[in-house]
C-alpha cells in the first residue's frame, strides 16, 4: 500500500507542478512573422470573440471593430464591442512604446497602467480592468497574450483571475482590413 501511495505522489507531483507553470515571453522570440504592434494596431481590425468562465461554458460572444492609429511611439486603439445580448461597450487605449521594447497603456475602465512586451510574434500584456456586473463592478486582473499567425491574423487569449483564483478565459481572432 505505501509502495503505491510513494509511485501516485511520484507520478502526479510533475502533473500538478505543471499546472502552475506559465508561459515564458523570451521562448517566442524567434518565432515569425515579428510582431510590430504599431504596425499592426495601425488601421481597422475586425475580431470575433467568447468569453468561458472557469468551468468553460462560452457565456457571452462578441464581436470587436478596432480602430489604431499612430504617431511615433503613441497610439490610439479605439475598440467598440458588440455583444451578444445586445449590449455595446467602447474602450479608447493610449499605447506607449518604449526604448526598452516595453509597452505601457491606460484605458478608462482600466486601473493603473497596463504594461505589456514583445518577443518574435507574441505580445503579453498585463492590467486590471474595471468590470461591470449585475450592478457591481469588480477589479479583475488580465493576463493576456497574442500571437501574430500572419500579416493580417492575430489570436488572443486572456486569463482573467480575481484574488489570484482564475474566473474565466477570453478567446479572440483579429483579422486586419486590407488598406
């Protein structure tokens, strides 16, 4: 009996450690096509997208029109969302680029300051969002990533946790409009 009780703590320790691994930015920095944010986020993006909460049911999808523009190292993503029991929502990003490859952004319904960083084709970027519910709004830390799959497609995947417990995913496709 204890001969199986050592082989299943054997066994699971590496399954249950893995599950608390994260992603490392730097092993997709040779990843291609290179991901240039300013050069992506500059023009019209359309994405289509779901929400999952932590048991993976899809409780709302939505779709996005992105509107980037820039000057330099700072741009204006302008978002309006479109979901799917009725409702609307409009969020302004002002992005900063830095020396350092650092992207730094502020958004009204986002507290402090995002923080995010290139490497290859990802983007990781980091922020609390102010999120409304049933009347309540409740601060949500956002731990996203994008990938560039091509010169018009990128995905998106967010992990949205309260008090560090996980409480859903969002999944996105933007796919950039042909000047």
């Amino acid at each position: 009996m204890q001969r199986r009780s050592l082989l299943w703590m054997a066994l699971s320790t590496p399954l249950a450690l893995s599950g608390c691994a994260s992603q490392n930015l730097a092993g997709y920095a040779a990843e291609k096509p290179v991901l240039d944010l300013a050069r992506y986020f500059d023009g019209t993006i359309d994405a289509h997208g779901i929400f999952q909460d932590r048991s993976g049911q899809i409780v709302k999808r939505f779709t996005v029109v992105m509107d980037g523009r820039w000057t330099g190292k700072q741009g204006v993503l302008d978002e309006v969302f479109h979901y799917s029991d009725g409702s609307t929502q409009r969020r302004i990003w002002r992005l900063t680029q830095h020396a350092d490859g650092r992207v730094t952004g502020q958004a009204d319904d986002v507290v402090g300051e995002a923080v995010g960083q290139t490497a290859g084709n990802a983007f990781r970027w980091n922020y609390t969002l102010s999120l409304p519910v049933d009347g309540t709004v409740y601060e949500v830390q956002m731990d996203d990533w994008m990938y560039l799959i091509d010169e018009r497609v990128m995905l998106n995947r967010a992990t949205m946790r309260k008090f560090g417990f996980r409480l859903g995913e969002v999944t996105l496709s933007f796919t950039k409009r042909q000047p």
